[in-house]
C-alpha cells in the first residue's frame, strides 16, 4: 500500500528576483502551488508556478495545482488506463473549470486569464508498477541522479495550460 510506503511534502521559498523587485503576492511568499493526493494505490503530486508578468497568477496556479491532481485522481479511480488518457481527461475536467470561472469573472475574459490563470505544470504519477514525471511549461525535476530540465522557451513564454 502506497499510503503506508511514502509521505508527501512540498516547501516553497521566494527566488531572489521576487525579492528584490518586491514581486511577492500578500499571503503567499512567491507564485508557487503544490498539492498532492495520496491513497493505497497512488500518490499524484503536482507543482505550478505561476507566471511572472501575470499580476495573480498565484492564484491560477494554486487552483491548477488542486485542479489537476484531482482530475488525476478522479481518472484513476476509474481504472486501468494508459497514463495519457488519465492526463487528458484531468486537463481537460481542469481547462473546463478554469475556463468557466474566468468567464464568470468581471472584465474581459481574455485579461482574466492572462493575469490569473498562466501557470507551468510539473507532476509525477506513482504507481506500484510505475513512476510517471510530466510537465507543461518550463521546470525542472530530478528522478535519483537524473536531473531533467524543461525550456527554456523562446522570449521566456513557456507553453502555459491556460493558453488552450
């Protein structure tokens, strides 16, 4: 059982550049958001960072967190099914929430999502039988010594979930 295996945390800290050019959401101490999920069968896992010109992309990126780990979640509880549709059908389930709210919202749709909704993605899927690492957007994770780096993307605009 994997609940009884493993223990999940996350920690965030400020990049000096939020420092110095006093970037900082109040609340919150950088654009950052992870939340897990972790039962007897598999632990989902997922980081957002929001993006930087945005001027509340925390928030987009911490409901994007909590979003996709529980349309992964929810997806895998319906049983066996290759990794992908398990990751389509939480982006989509999270696209289709996302995308309501920012058309309930006051203001331009399109404003909306560019100040509150742009965020990169790192997960990682762990099975009893499989570890599965994915990303949208620029990051970096590292499995044993194995340390992979997503981006850089030309003009720094990595391929965020909230432009589908």
């Amino acid at each position: 059982m994997l609940d009884d295996l493993f223990q999940v945390n996350g920690a965030s800290l400020p990049g000096s550049d939020h420092l110095l050019r006093g970037r900082l959401v109040i609340g919150t101490s950088n654009q950052d958001a992870f939340h897990h999920h972790v039962d007897a069968t598999a632990i989902v896992a997922v980081v957002c960072d929001g993006c930087g010109s945005g001027a509340h992309s925390a928030v987009g990126a911490h409901l994007g967190s909590r979003l996709l780990v529980d349309g992964l979640r929810r997806s895998l509880a319906r049983g066996p099914a290759p990794l992908e549709r398990h990751l389509s059908r939480a982006r989509r389930r999270g696209l289709r929430i996302l995308g309501g709210l920012a058309g309930r919202l006051p203001g331009c749709r399109e404003t909306v999502i560019r100040e509150t909704m742009l965020f990169t993605v790192v997960g990682l899927v762990l099975t009893a039988e499989t570890l599965t690492v994915f990303g949208l957007g620029d990051g970096l994770y590292a499995v044993n010594d194995a340390v992979v780096r997503l981006g850089p993307f030309p003009d720094n605009a990595p391929p965020y979930l909230g432009y589908a």
